[in-house]
C-alpha cells in the first residue's frame, strides 16, 4: 500500500500511540516522511516513554509552533481546518480512531494529521477564507510570534535588581481595526520580582508614551513576582504571569510601551526572559526607576545616566491582550 500523508496518535501515557495512514496515493519519498515527523510531528512511542506528561506537553508545543510557522499552508485532513487561521489545531485521540474507522487504514502505519496545502489528497483542496467578524473576549492584540505559539526563547543575564526595563512593540504589530477594547492586560516572563509595572500608547517618537497606567497583579501594584509557580502563558509554560484586568481602554496606533522597575527575585538573581528577533519590537535598560517616566529616549552618554539598547527584540513582554 502507498501512503501519501502521515499521522501519529496516543490514547494516552501509559500506552504506546497507534499509527495509522490517511489512504492510498502515490509512495512518499522517504525523506519528506522524515521531514514532516521532524516538524510537524509530536512525541511518539518509543521516544516518549520516559516522559512526564510536562515534558510531552511542552514538545507537543514546540512540534505545534513548528505546524505553525510552516512557510505553506497546512490542512488537517479530519475537518480540513487550516494552520494559518488555527495553529493550534488539534484532535483527541478518540477523534482521530473514529477518522481510522471510516478510512481504508493499516493499523501499523505512521502518520500525521497534517497535509500540505498543496498534496491534499482528498480532491479539491478547499478554500482558506479569514475569520470575520469582531473578536470576543480576551484576544492578543500584540505577542511575540504572531504566527504561532506565543514563546520567549532566551533568557538575560542575572542581577537585574535596580534595573529598569522597556520594550515597545510598533504599530504595525498592534491588532487595529476593532477598537481599543474595554480592558486590557499584559503577560511577563520572567524570574523576578518588579516594584511596578506600567503600559502606555506610543508616540510617533520612540520610546516616549502619551500616558502610562499602572498594572497590578493578584491585587498588588508592587512587590510583583514572576517565578515558576505560575503559567498563565499556557500549560507547561512556567514562569509566566498575566495582570489583572486594567479598566482602562488604550487606543495605540503608534503602537505600546510597557516598562517595569525589578527589585529583586525570589530565588537571588533575577531574570527576564527575552525574545531575540522579532519585527517591530524593540527592547532598552536604564539602571534606577524609571518605569513611571514617559520619554525614555535618552540614551546613557558617558557620566549622563540613561537608556542602554537591550540588545534583543523584547524584555519579559509574552503578549498584551484587550478584551472585546
């Protein structure tokens, strides 16, 4: 039998995945196979029996991102759901045996529930339309890796006590069109304990806000930690902490600033995660408090104290969202 698409599913930790292919076509070269588990596929037996259900969790992560960031278009080939509208799509595995049942399927065959846009197998591929409508609710209007699962991939250098950061993310990377929202909220990444935490609209010159609003976080303003206990960027995603609602509707066409004071850590050092490129996010330091200041362009020349370039993209910002 000739396989064409490839997929993988586990019913559940403690038993191996059952592996299955999507139908009959012309032979898949071995190296595109081997391509598409590389990017595409999530942990599979026996590599993943020694993994606690974290570890699982955050490499099915990683493999979703991969999907995500894919440069063609993915469809999944249960509903045809596409990967540029919803990277984050996924099926259980009861759905994915139900889909087995209905198919001419080996019970020993790999496979993956992605197609590539362009080799859907099942006639015509169907048509990619943008969601419409309003959105509703919590939605990122800015985080890094738009694309895709929003995720830090560094980590600054510890002793950032005393320090205070800003990252400002640019207009062309603010979600426009529906409004400013009603509330707003940010998410950190960090291993740090912040005095204050502030957002505010852009102006046209960089790094000077219009205005700046105190964040709190768990009904406190100040001695704000950021440590392992929390994940609010999602499961498995530790050392992440959302604000709390701001009542306050920030209209940001020249894009955001969010600045913090950190004070300390919990553990001794303190540390931000970063984000080392990402278009339209810009990243400074200055040493002292400076998180409430509005114009935060001045750089540091010689004895005049102020902003050193951070030297990546983003400092501790994983997404800002509005609620719609």
């Amino acid at each position: 039998m000739n396989v064409l698409h490839y997929f993988l599913v586990g019913p559940t930790f403690s038993a191996p995945p059952i592996m299955v292919h999507s139908g009959v076509s012309e032979a898949l070269d071995p190296e595109e196979l081997a391509e598409l588990f590389e990017l595409w596929q999530n942990p599979t037996y026996p590599e993943d029996s020694y993994f606690t259900e974290d570890q699982f969790n955050a490499e099915a992560r990683t493999k979703s991102m991969q999907r995500a960031q894919s440069p063609s278009i993915l469809l999944c080939l249960l509903d045809t759901v596409d990967s540029k509208n919803h990277p984050d799509h996924i099926h259980t595995f009861t759905e994915c045996m139900d889909y087995r049942s209905q198919q001419d399927i080996g019970p020993q065959d790999p496979w993956t529930y992605w197609s590539l846009y362009d080799k859907f197998p099942f006639g015509k591929a169907p048509v990619i339309i943008p969601p419409k409508g309003a959105p509703r609710g919590w939605t990122p209007i800015a985080r890094v890796n738009p694309l895709g699962i929003s995720e830090m991939n560094g980590w600054s250098g510890p002793g950032w006590a005393g320090y205070t950061f800003v990252t400002q993310i640019g207009g062309s990377k603010i979600l426009l069109g529906y409004g400013p929202g009603s509330q707003i909220r940010v998410t950190l990444a960090a291993q740090a304990i912040f005095g204050s935490i502030y957002i505010g609209p852009a102006t046209n010159k960089p790094f000077v806000a219009s205005a700046l609003y105190r964040l709190s976080f768990g009904g406190q303003n100040t001695n704000i930690t950021v440590d392992g206990s929390y994940q609010d960027g999602g499961p498995g995603m530790y050392y992440t902490r959302t604000s709390d609602p701001l009542n306050q509707a920030i209209d940001a066409p020249n894009g955001l600033i969010i600045s913090g004071y950190i004070t300390g850590s919990p553990t001794g050092y303190a540390y931000l995660q970063t984000r080392g490129q990402e278009q339209d996010w810009y990243s400074r330091y200055a040493g002292g408090d400076h998180a409430a200041e509005l114009d935060k362009s001045a750089f540091s020349t010689g004895s005049t104290p102020g902003w050193y370039a951070g030297g990546v993209s983003d400092m501790a910002v994983l997404m800002v969202e509005a609620n719609f």
